[in-house]
C-alpha cells in the first residue's frame, strides 16, 4: 500500500522546465535596467532570483553574483603619470602612487605612498581576480 502511495507521489512532482535563449535574453536585458533589481524581475516572471542570476553570469561571461555593469576587463590599463610640478627632490616615503578606477556609478580613488607600493600592488591583485 505504501508503495501505491509512493508511486502517485512521484507521478505528481514537477518536471523541470527549460527556457529559450531568447527568453532568458530577455530576463537579462530587463535586469539590468535602471533601477531594477533582478529579484523584482524574477518575481514578476515567476522565476528562482538564484537562476536569473546564474543566466545573467552566464550570458555576460563574467564570474561573480551581481550584475555588475562594468565592460570586461581589458588585458592592460594605461596609467597616467604626470611629474611634480615642484622641482625640488622629496623624499622618496612622502611620494605618493594615485590611481583612479571607474565604477559602476562613480570612481574609486587610491592614493597611496610609494614606501608601500607592494601593499598596493596586493590589493590590485585581490581586486583584480
């Protein structure tokens, strides 16, 4: 008896449903629209906010959790370096490195002395993976 039961438990669940490209296409483009958030989106077509940002990672080929607007990152980044406009030599401790980086709707400054440059150099890397 409990097997009959068992069997037409099974015979109830849920398939797993599949979506178009297009469709997910779709779900991503609304996304990223000005202030939306991609739970509001999932919402609103019934969908898991986990999977849409799964097809939104997948779709822009980028690894992380967000929807991160920024372009990929391109291999090499010019930085500008301009000299002291005070020709007097300082010592080497008072120079300072200043990197600006753009973000999704404002820019990162970093300045930072050049005693420290390795310090810098690490946290470059942990941003960069």
């Amino acid at each position: 008896m409990t097997t009959n039961h068992q069997t037409s438990i099974a015979s109830l669940a849920k398939k797993r449903r599949t979506y178009s490209a297009e469709f997910k296409q779709q779900i991503v483009q609304a996304c990223k629209a000005p202030d939306v958030s991609i739970a509001s989106v999932a919402l609103q077509h019934g969908l898991n906010t986990n999977l849409v940002s799964k097809w939104i990672r997948l779709i822009d080929g980028k690894p992380g959790n967000d929807r991160s607007p920024l372009p990929n990152k391109p291999a090499f980044i010019a930085l500008s370096c301009s000299a002291p406009l005070d020709p007097t030599p300082t010592p080497t401790d008072m120079l300072t490195v200043q990197i600006t980086l753009p973000h999704s709707k404002a820019e990162i400054g970093l300045k930072w002395q050049v005693s420290e440059i390795s310090a810098l150099a690490e946290l470059l890397k942990a941003l960069a993976t």
